[in-house]
C-alpha cells in the first residue's frame, strides 16, 4: 500500500473555504505534511475556513 500523502487545495472565493482533498494515505507518519499545507495556507494571510476531504483517501490510522 502506498503510504504517501497526496492533497489537492482549492480555494473556493464564493463559499469562503479552502478545501484539501486527501487522496493516499493519512498515518500518523504523513499528518505533519498536512499540517505544514493548512500553516502554509495561513501564512499566505488566508483566513477562510479550512475543511479538509478524506472521503477519496485510501487510508486514513486512526491515530493520525
């Protein structure tokens, strides 16, 4: 199984939201990956919601 994390950012202007999709894995190992995009998201003076998909993910641990 491929454990790598995969996500897709969009930002939706109308809704006001910044939507991840994860597609991969999310493990314990790859949640600090995911952190680093939502940081990134907030360093660029975005201040939308953020909601993050894991309904395309191929795993997610529950520890993650």
């Amino acid at each position: 199984m491929d454990q790598t994390l995969q996500a897709h950012v969009k930002l939706d202007v109308v809704s006001d939201v910044v939507r991840i999709s994860v597609r991969g894995s999310l493990t314990q190992a790859s949640r600090p990956a995911l952190m680093q995009i939502i940081q990134r998201v907030r360093r660029m003076g975005i201040i939308s919601h953020i909601r993050v998909d894991l309904g395309l993910a191929a795993f997610v641990e529950s520890s993650a």
